[in-house]
C-alpha cells in the first residue's frame, strides 16, 4: 500500500492560485458594477440639477464630495440637446490583471436630455 499523505497538499496547492483569481476577479467585477450603479444614480442628481438652472461649475461642486475627487462630469450642448457624461477610473485588485487591463477600469454613464 503507497503512502498518500501529501496528495491533499499538493492538489490543494495546484488549485488555491486558481480560487484566489477567481476570487479577485468576482471581487473585481462586484466593485464595478457598485460604481457604475453609483454613477447612474449621480447622472439622475446631475440631470435634475441642470433641468433646475444650475450651471455646470454648481454641478460639479454639488456631485463633487471629498470622496469623489476622481469623477469627471462633462456637459455638451448640440442644438437642442444636451449629453450629461459622469466618468471615474477605478483600480483593479486582481493580481496581473493590470497587464492586461492597463491598470484601470474607465467606468462611464452617459445621459441625453432635450434643452429646454
């Protein structure tokens, strides 16, 4: 009869660097969505605030709080329509994927409003 002791260690070995990718990965994808649900709802404030006659500079210093320091608003008038675009960049935490993903996600919402 052969010794099987180790076998446990090394099968738990080949697979821990993959649940741990995996791990980071949903960990990853969760944050972005978070951040993209907390963008949509800021483009819904910033689209209120403009409808009410504030101007973008009053936009911005209204959605801008001391956490959101990286969120980019940009505001663009074509005729009688008005495109409201909220941006923010977010780092991933999943080991490597910075050589794929080029160090960040650009997290994007965009709304297209009538001018009145």
């Amino acid at each position: 009869m052969l010794n099987k002791k180790g076998q446990a260690l090394v099968e738990f070995i080949i697979i821990l660097p993959i649940s741990l990718l995996l791990i980071f990965c949903v960990v990853d994808f969760g944050r972005v969505i978070a951040l993209k649900s907390d963008l949509e709802n800021k483009a819904s404030d910033v689209v209120t605030f403009y409808q009410n006659g504030n101007t973008p500079e009053e936009i911005k210093g209204l959605i801008n709080n001391k956490d959101e320091k990286d969120l980019n608003l940009e505001i663009v008038t074509k005729g009688e329509y008005v495109t409201i675009n909220l941006f923010k960049k977010i780092k991933p935490i999943t080991p490597g994927l910075s050589y794929i993903k080029q160090d960040v996600f650009n997290v994007s919402v965009s709304r297209v409003i009538r001018n009145e």
